[in-house]
C-alpha cells in the first residue's frame, strides 16, 4: 500500500521499478487520483464504475487483474480489496512495449511476465492450472454480449478449445517453472 | 462438348500412371482443338455477317421483289412478273446485329476465359489479364485480314458498360476494416502519389521534348501535363486482374487496390482541368486553387452522392420481405443510378460507386434473404468478370485498330519515366508515413506497392477520348498509353508472382486460425481496450466507437427490418447457418455427427491416436469434425465484438493525451 504520493521523488522510484517514464508516471497518477475520487485507494466499484469498461465483456476478469496479488510482482497469493498508485503502476507496467534495446534474454524475460499476467487473468482459483471449467467461463465471457447463444454452445467452443490445445500438449495447461 | 466427356472418361479410367498424364496433354490437345474450332466458327460467323449486313445485294433486292409485286396491277397485259414464293426461311441479320454482336462477344469473352484454365500450365506463368490482350490482338488481326474495321473500345462504352460492375463488385466487398485502418496510408498514396506521378512525368516529358534533336517540339507544357495525368493513375481493373492471382497479404493488397480506387477523384480533377486549360494555354493560380477546390468537391461530392443512393437502398430493402425475387435488383440499380448520377455532374463516380456499396452492404445484408445474399454475389462475381476480360480483349483489339504514331523517344522516355516516378513516389511517401504508422511498411512493401502500379483500360479510355483538333499529337499519346499498358500489365503482371516468392513476401494467411488463437486474440483484443479505457486513454478508434454507437442507436432501427435490428448480427447469422447446416445434413445423409460427450477434464486414456502427434505421446483425442470446427470458427469470428485493431501494441501513443 502505497502512502499518497504527491512528490515527484518517489515517482523516479517508481519509474526505475516499473519502467515507464516520469511522463507517463504523472499521466497515471491524474488518472489514477480521479478513479479514486481523490482517496489513495481505489477499489473495484471505482472501475467499474468507467463508463466505456461496461460495454467489456471480460471486464470482470480485467477488474480482477488489479487487484490479484499475484501481479504485484511480489510472489503473493490471492485478491485485495482495494490497490494503491504502486500496484496500479505495477499492474499497467505489464502492457509497456519492450524497450529498444534489449538483449534476448531481457526479451524472453519480458514475454514470459506478460503471459505469465494472461495466464493469471485464466486461473481464477489460484491453484497453477487452467481447468476446462476456468476455460469454459473465458468462453462464455467472451460470449456474453449475444444473450441467445446460450452455455451450450460456449460449452461446446470451450470444449473444442481444449481438445485442440490437448491434442498439441497434454492435459491441463500446466505453466511450466523452467 | 460430349466427345470431351468421353475422351475424360475413357482416359480416366486407365489405371496407369503415366497415362493420366499422357491423357491429360491428349486431352488438352483435343480440347484445345475443339475450342479453337468453336472460336473460328464464331469469329467467322461475326466477321460474315459484318460483311453481309454491309453489302447492297439483300437490301435491293427485296426493294426489287417489292417493285415488280408493286408493278403487277398496273401491266396487267404483262407477264413479266414472277411470281414469288413465299418466303419458307430468308435471312435478315440487320434487325437483330447490334445484340447479336454483343453476345458474340461476351460469349468468345467467356469461352477464351474457360479455355485458359483448361490448359494447365498456361494460367500460372502468364495472368490471365496478359492472355486475354493477346486474344484480343489476334482477333484485332484476324479482323483486320478480312479486311473489316476492327471496333475500338469505345470510350462511352467503356465508362457506362464496362467499368461500374468492377467496380461495384469491389466496392460492395470491400473489406471494411483493413481499408479504414489504413485509410491514411491510402489516401497519400492515391491523392499526393498521384499528383507526383503526374507532374513528374509531364514536367520532365516536356522537357525531353524541347531537347533538339526530337521533332517534338511542338507539344506544349498543358498537353504533356495532361499526358502525365492520364499515365499516372493507377488502373484498379488491372491492379485486380494481376493481384487477385498472387494472394498477397491483406495489407498490401489493400494498399495497392485502395489506392487505385481512390486515385480516380485526382485523375478526374486534372484531366478536366487540364483539358480545358490546354486550349487556353495557360494556367493561373486562381486556376490552380479552383482545381484543388475541385478535387474536394469531386472526392466529397462522389462519396456523398454514394451515400445518400446507399442509405435509399438500405431503406427500400427494409420492406422487401414479400417480393424477396426482386431484392437484388435493388442494389444493382441503386448503385448505378449512384454511378451515373455523379457522373452528370461530373464527380467521382467509381467513388459514388464505392461509397454506395460499402454503406448499404450491412444493412442490406441483414434485411435480404440468404438466396438473395447468393445472386448477389454471384452476379457480381459474373459481371465484373465479363467486363474485365472484354475490357482487355477490346484494349487488344484496340491496339490493332487504333491509328498509331510511334516515335521512339517520345515512348521510351515515357516508359522509363513512369516506373522511376513510381519508385521515387512510393519511397518518398513511405518514408513519410512510416513515421505515422504502428506497422511499417517494409522495403518489401515498398517493391510490391510501387512493383503493382498498373496502368490499364481507364488511361486508353481516357487518352481515347482527346479530342483530335485540340491535340494534335493526340496519336502519339495513344501509341505511349498503350505501350506503357502494355509494358505493365505483360512484364509487370508477368514478373510480379515469381518475385513475389522470391522475396518471400507475407502471403495471405492460407491457413485458417485455430479456434484457440480466435479466442486468445479476441480476448486480447478486449483486454487492450479495458485497459486502455481504465487508463483514460481514448485511443485511435475513439470516433470509430461513438459512429459504432450511433449506427446501433439510430441508423440500425431506420434501415433494418423489424425485430432483426435488435436481433445481434450473430444470431441472423446463426440462423443461416443452422439453415445450412441442416440442409447439408439432409443432403448427406445424416452423416454428420458431432462429438457431444467429452470429459471435462481431458482424461487422456484410450482414444484412438491422431494423425501426427509427437512421438513422446502415445495418447490422442477424438476428432473435432470439420463442419464443427468451422462453424465454432465462424462463430467466434463473428460474435466476438472486435472494438479494437489487433495487430496495434498498446503503447501506440505515448500517455500524452
């Protein structure tokens, strides 16, 4: 949890663990100031309350994002209630382009963190796996905006998804620590 | 056509393997033949009756028989009168010449279409457009030996007949979304590319021209700059006829064919601006800030006119349900009275066209009946490529007929002077745009965009309709017009397909997307635009939204049917689709089964092995069905909203608002 932030000293901290410039630090902090209506805090009614996000059809699982720990970036677990300018910072910090120069490894680095935040947003019970429940409801979300098409058809596409996926690697989609 | 059924099925049933293809070069050797008989029969039959409706004997004649029957009350002493027999089969070709020609020709147009594919090899080393000239010249010269007058492509013709199913066919299928999200890059190439080709070429044609040495000193500055305006618009006819084979990649397809579309306000514009002032011989800046207001009105006037007869035939689809027969009529008249109408006051009309059918396709499509959707796009299909292939049959015939003044520099210097503008003007321009684009366009890009500039029919049509006395070397641009189409649409055309693999450029993406890269990349696509919306950030398609929203608020309830503007676009279509689907069902017997029992963990025991897994994995899964799969495709392709482009990466602009 970060303290109010007002000083631009502790945005060149910021800036050096996130990455982006002090620009677009200060960019972020107006934004960010005027989600929490000035508190130091934002919980998820203040972003679902964004008018644009609602037409989302995943927006829910892109509200959880922001607050799962586990893109803090600090190996925790599970979800907080309410987020402070550092995690938001954190959070949005996954959707930077990588850098001009990077060497390979930076780059593998950089790929790995993103598809490690996709793989979160998937595994909403925390455990390391995608099941085809978790997948199933990807799908449906993904599908919700038509009414009509029902979860059976979702269940079907999901399904589909899966077999597919199984038939190049096996079983859950595990992530690997390698 | 029943000998070829036979020689096919008597050689196919030969069990050997060298047979088939000894039957196969026997086979196009008999087919060829009987196609070539077939073509002799009716270019003789077209070239006779030219002669025979042109000879005196018929006609005096019956004026003679009608005479002596006339004669006959007066003399009645006489018996000089013969009495005629009444006529059991006579011969009068006149009344019906002009449709029969026409048909003769669309049919030899069709015929030369069908015996290119018969012939292997032939129609993947030389594009079609290529071949179709080379017909056109030979009937030009089989015409001209009989001694008749070969028919020019006359320009009247070309413009009301030929060209607007062309264009209407790309227009009403254009792809929407790559053309928007280039619309810029389109835009420079068609309207700033242009203008450089054009004053590139005239300016330093005039200027050889006044070397000494050439006798041509005589052609003015507005002639040459008139010449240039006319050689420099890229030709969509010939752009398509040629890129449609090489199945490029979406972008620089739609890059080149965009700008060839869209150049047509630019050519307008000049053309007529410079054909006025070329008789005055002068032109002052008041003229020249006229013609820029000109373009804008020429390019805004065309679209809106498209517009406005667009929205009408949305309009008059939404209460077609009960005469579903006559739908397609609809959008064709429409679109052509748009094409005509903007050509009575002079403004764009490929535009108009264009505009006409990209904006009531959507409405249209979800007001007509699935027949309907069918005739329309297969009558589109069949016009367009009628007109094509007579278009460049008659630019071959053209070529024979047309009286030529070839000068050697005048030709040459035209030549080279084209392709070098071209590759200056696209390297200029995309050094620019590059600096505005997320995705760059490469070097490769850059050889194929300035590679696939050709110039077709429009130019000869164009140059055709100069008028003689005003320029006098009216000829001459003739002559050039042609070689430079020539130039391009044969070696161009001819060499683009085998750089293109040599360069390896992206081709267009065969292979359809797995279901699982579909919803990685619409989940993506969604999650891009969250964020950007929790981060303030409105984005590049922020307009793009809020006309999205009014086009569903307002505009859907107006022009769509009834309860159908509610109804998502998905579920009409997946009312089609179960349509279809339980019509192939019917169709195959019931054949198709789709797998409704998996587990809901993947268990990976006994399943019959899959086609090619890796060797570390013994187990494989139950087969998705084809139909199934495509169908899961298509329905994620079409219900996933896609509200943002996919190819962008996030930070596009930099969080500056």
């Amino acid at each position: 949890m970060g303290a109010l932030i007002s000083v631009p000293g502790e945005f060149q901290h910021l800036a050096e663990k996130t990455g982006f410039s002090l620009e677009q630090i200060g960019i972020l902090h107006r934004r960010f100031q005027q989600l929490s209506h000035g508190e130091t805090t934002i919980r998820r009614e203040n972003l679902r309350s964004i008018p644009d996000l609602s037409c989302n059809p995943i927006r829910s699982q892109i509200i959880q994002a922001f607050f799962d720990k586990r893109n803090f970036q600090q190996d925790g677990e599970g979800s907080v209630q309410e987020i402070g300018f550092e995690e938001f910072l954190t959070v949005m910090s996954h959707f930077r382009p990588p850098g001009r120069n990077l060497t390979p490894e930076e780059m593998e680095g950089l790929r790995r963190e993103k598809l490690r935040f996709l793989f979160n947003m998937h595994d909403t019970d925390n455990d390391g796996t995608i099941t085809l429940e978790e997948y199933r409801h990807v799908v449906e979300e993904l599908l919700s905006r038509s009414g009509a098409l029902g979860k059976e058809t979702a269940k079907g596409i999901a399904d589909a998804a899966m077999l597919e996926v199984a038939s190049i690697s096996v079983g859950h989609m595990v992530w690997a620590h390698s | 056509m029943s000998r070829l059924v036979f020689f096919t099925q008597t050689y196919s049933s030969m069990p050997c393997r060298a047979l088939p293809r000894m039957a196969a070069g026997l086979n196009s050797v008999s087919e060829r033949g009987l196609l070539l008989l077939l073509v002799m029969m009716f270019l003789a039959s077209t070239v006779l009756p030219i002669g025979a409706a042109s000879s005196p004997e018929m006609t005096t004649r019956n004026v003679k028989g009608g005479h002596d029957l006339h004669q006959e009350p007066h003399g009645s002493g006489h018996h000089n009168y013969t009495k005629k027999a009444f006529p059991v089969l006579s011969l009068d070709y006149s009344h019906v010449r002009i449709p029969f020609e026409i048909s003769l020709w669309v049919l030899l147009a069709s015929l030369m279409k069908l015996g290119f594919h018969l012939i292997p090899r032939l129609s993947s080393i030389v594009p079609e457009s290529c071949l179709l000239i080379v017909v056109g010249l030979l009937v030009g010269g089989l015409i001209k030996v009989v001694g008749e007058d070969p028919p020019v492509l006359d320009s009247q013709l070309f413009f009301l007949c030929l060209l607007p199913p062309i264009i209407l066919d790309a227009g009403y299928f254009l792809p929407i979304r790559p053309f928007t999200e280039n619309v810029g890059t389109i835009l420079m190439f068609a309207v700033v590319g242009t203008l450089w080709n054009a004053f590139f070429v005239g300016g330093l044609l005039y200027a050889v021209c006044q070397i000494e040495g050439t006798n041509l000193a005589n052609v003015d500055l507005l002639a040459c700059l008139l010449f240039g305006s006319i050689i420099s618009a890229v030709d969509p006819v010939a752009v398509l006829a040629v890129f449609e084979e090489i199945h490029i990649n979406e972008l620089l397809h739609i890059l080149v064919f965009g700008e060839s579309l869209l150049n047509d306000a630019v050519t307008v514009v000049l053309y007529h601006l410079f054909e006025e002032y070329a008789g005055v011989g002068s032109v002052s800046v008041a003229d020249v800030c006229l013609g820029v207001i000109s373009f804008l009105v020429v390019a805004l006037g065309g679209i809106l006119v498209g517009t406005i007869y667009g929205v009408l035939a949305a309009f008059t689809s939404r209460f077609t349900s009960h005469t579903r027969v006559i739908e397609p009529l609809f959008v064709f008249v429409y679109s052509y009275m748009a094409y005509l109408s903007a050509e009575v006051f002079h403004l764009s009309g490929i535009m108009a066209l264009i505009a006409c059918g990209a904006v009531m396709r959507p409405y249209v499509e979800a007001n007509i009946s699935h027949k309907s959707h069918t005739t329309i796009k297969y009558f589109l299909k069949m016009w367009s490529s009628v007109s094509e292939t007579l278009i460049f049959i008659f630019l071959g015939v053209s070529t024979v007929a047309g009286p030529h003044s070839w000068d050697w520099t005048f030709v040459t210097v035209t030549v080279i002077l084209c392709l070098v503008a071209r590759v200056l003007g696209v390297v200029g321009l995309t050094y620019i745009i590059n600096k505005f684009r997320i995705v760059k366009l490469t070097t490769k890009d850059q050889f194929i965009v300035a590679y696939g500039g050709l110039r077709g029919a429009i130019a000869f049509s164009l140059g055709y309709l100069l008028d003689r006395v005003q320029f006098p070397k009216r000829d001459l641009f003739l002559t050039a017009i042609i070689t430079v189409i020539f130039f391009t649409v044969f070696v161009q055309g001819m060499t683009i397909r085998p750089l293109v693999d040599l360069l390896a450029v992206k081709k267009k993406q065969e292979t359809k997307r797995s279901i699982n890269e579909e919803i990685h990349t619409q989940f993506l696509d969604h999650l891009l635009t969250g964020i950007e919306d929790i981060c303030g950030h409105y984005g590049h398609h922020h307009w793009k939204d809020k006309l999205n929203r009014f086009n569903k608020k307002y505009v859907k309830k107006c022009l769509i049917a009834g309860e159908r503007s509610k109804e998502p676009q998905l579920i009409a279509f997946y009312h089609k689709m179960e349509m279809k689907q339980a019509i192939e069902l019917v169709e195959s017997g019931g054949g198709v089964k789709l797998p409704s029992a998996v587990p809901s963990t993947v268990s990976m025991q006994n399943i019959q092995p899959k086609k090619s897994p890796p060797p570390a994995y013994e187990r494989a899964l139950p087969q998705i069905s084809q139909g199934r799969e495509e169908e899961i495709r298509n329905i994620l392709r079409t219900n996933l909203q896609k509200t943002r482009q996919r190819l962008r990466s996030y930070n596009r602009h930099t969080l500056v608002a």
